[in-house]
C-alpha cells in the first residue's frame, strides 16, 4: 500500500469517524497515554538542580519511546504476508492521531454556545484556548476561537499527515508526542521555562514547515491571492514563530482580524493584530466561517492525495 494511499485513508477515517466515544471511554486514548508518559517524566524530572538538561533528557526519552514503537511496525512491514494488515493498523493509528473531525466539532461547540449568550461561549472557548477568557466579550470569544481553528489545524491535521507521510508512523509518533510535551510543560513560567524548553524548541522545529503549508494550502484552497498576500506581510507579526502562518492565513480568507492584544495570567498581551485592515467586531458567524475555510482547505488536502495515490496505483 503506498504512503499516499495511507495518508488518504486516514484523513477519510478521521474526518468520518472522528472520535468515537464507545471506545475511548473503555480504553484510552493513544493521546491519552502520551501524556501520561510525558507527566511521570514531569514528575521524575523536573525538580532540583539542571532542569535544562533534565528536559533534553526527558524529550530524548519520548523520541526514543515513539521510534521504537513505530519502527517495529515498520519493520512488520517487511513480513509480505502480514503486511497488509500491519499497513491496516498504522492507518488505523495515523487516523486516531490526525484531528480534523474533533478539531471542527470543539470549534462549532464554541459557536453554537456563544449563539446562547456570551457567559456561555466563554466557557466554550475556555476548553480550547489557553488564554484568560473571564472578561471576553463577543469578539474576543469568536477571535480566540478562530484563532485556535487555524493554527490546530496545522498542529492537529497537516503537521500529523507531513511527518507520516515523510517518515511513516515513527514519524507521526514523534510528532504528536513533541506536539504533546510542548502542550503540557513548554511554557514560559517559573515550573517550566527550563525543564520545557527543549520541548517547545523541537515542536516549534517540527511545526515550521508544517505551519507554512498550512498558510498555503488555506489561501490555494480559496483561491484568494489577498490572503496570501496577508501571509506574506503579516505572519511574522504573531508572537509565535509558526502559528502566525495559518493564522494570517485565515484571517485573510475571512477578511477578519486576529490576534492583537489578549490577557495570560492576568495580565494584557501588547500583541499586534494580524490583517489589522480586517473586520474587528466578530460574531459566531465568522466561527462557522472558519468551520466552512477549514473543511474546504480539508478537501484540498484530501483531494490531492486522492489524486496522488490515482497516479501511482496507475503507474
């Protein structure tokens, strides 16, 4: 089976499928028990002298955890009459770790909640950002929730198919491990600035490329040269070397502004707005817009892989 194949195959599983309840309430999530590896390492690790070090060790560890996992799959490859079925359970995993379907239902939930009130739409939004969100407004809400759409569905979708598709599982493996590691320790606070930081380096490393096919594959999707011209300009605005790209991307598609200035920790970002020139006051419609930009960027993406594994079961 070629990797073209698998990649569509699994973007086809996770967008039908999604996340199916009955299973992930018996048994946990591969996610799940990511986490919970890069929590024991958090606990072993992080305390006393050279946290630095401490957490290029604890990285080290979760890359060599998901490699060796994924390389004996791929080593079951090699067995001809079983690997069919081995390419059959790494689609499987690949599809459980790709988010396009969970990533669109948690952003339509903040929309349909914030249609019921805005107290609501905050608590919505509070599940999928990481900001202070107790004082939003409408605008703040659907800003948060458009931003979270762009730059998860580089981190939750096309970063996953990139390191399958170059290095196979291992390579989604160590992606969403990193990707997870960096979600629960690689902050800029006191507990984690050191023993994080290797964590968040190599996921800004592992996203960049991913981010800026995403700002891509957004602005293609919709035709829209403007946005793409937003990109150029504007991307590098954001606080975050990656997630500006598809977010400016969005932000153009829109014609919205993002980012600009929020509130961690109780205290107010000065950040600069991404396409400053777009429209600020922002409802729940524009979330089920960036719903709508994501699906068609979704069909681009499923489309040319499509079109690639055509050409090669022709060949």
């Amino acid at each position: 089976m070629s990797i073209f194949l698998m990649v569509l195959l699994a973007l086809l599983l996770d967008f039908f499928l999604g996340e199916p309840e009955k299973i992930w309430d018996r048994y946990p999530h591969p996610a799940t028990l990511m986490g919970r590896l890069v929590n024991w390492l958090d606990e072993m690790l992080n305390k006393g002298a050279a946290r630095r070090i401490k957490g290029f060790v604890a990285v080290a560890a979760l890359v060599l955890v998901a490699l060796v996992i994924g390389m004996v799959f791929e080593t079951l490859n090699d067995f001809s009459y079983i690997g069919i079925a081995v390419n059959a359970v790494e689609v499987l995993i690949a599809a459980v770790l790709i988010a396009h379907k969970s990533l669109i239902d948690h952003v339509r939930d903040v929309a349909a909640a914030l249609q019921n009130g805005v107290p609501q739409g905050r608590n919505a939004v509070s599940m999928i950002v990481g900001r202070d969100t107790g004082a939003m407004n409408e605008t703040d809400v659907s800003r948060a929730a458009i931003e979270s759409a762009a730059e998860n569905f580089s981190d939750g979708v096309v970063a996953p198919v990139f390191w399958f598709l170059i290095l196979g599982l291992p390579g989604i493996l160590i992606y969403k491990i990193i990707n997870t590691a960096d979600s629960m320790i690689g902050y800029q606070n006191e507990e984690y600035a050191e023993f994080g930081y290797a964590a968040a380096k190599l996921d800004d490393l592992l996203n960049w490329l991913p981010a800026r096919i995403t700002a891509f594959l957004i602005c293609f999707a919709h035709f829209d040269r403007t946005a793409l011209d937003v990109v150029f300009e504007d991307a590098d605005l954001h606080r975050s070397p990656n997630a500006g790209w598809p977010e400016a991307a969005m932000a153009g598609v829109l014609d919205v502004s993002l980012a600009g200035p929020r509130s961690y920790g109780g205290e107010m970002s000065n950040d600069l707005f991404v396409n400053s020139r777009g429209k600020r006051d922002l409802t729940s419609t524009d979330i089920l817009d960036a719903v709508r930009a994501l699906n068609r960027s979704w069909i681009a993406m499923t489309g040319f892989f499509a079109l690639i594994s055509l050409i090669v079961w022709l060949l």
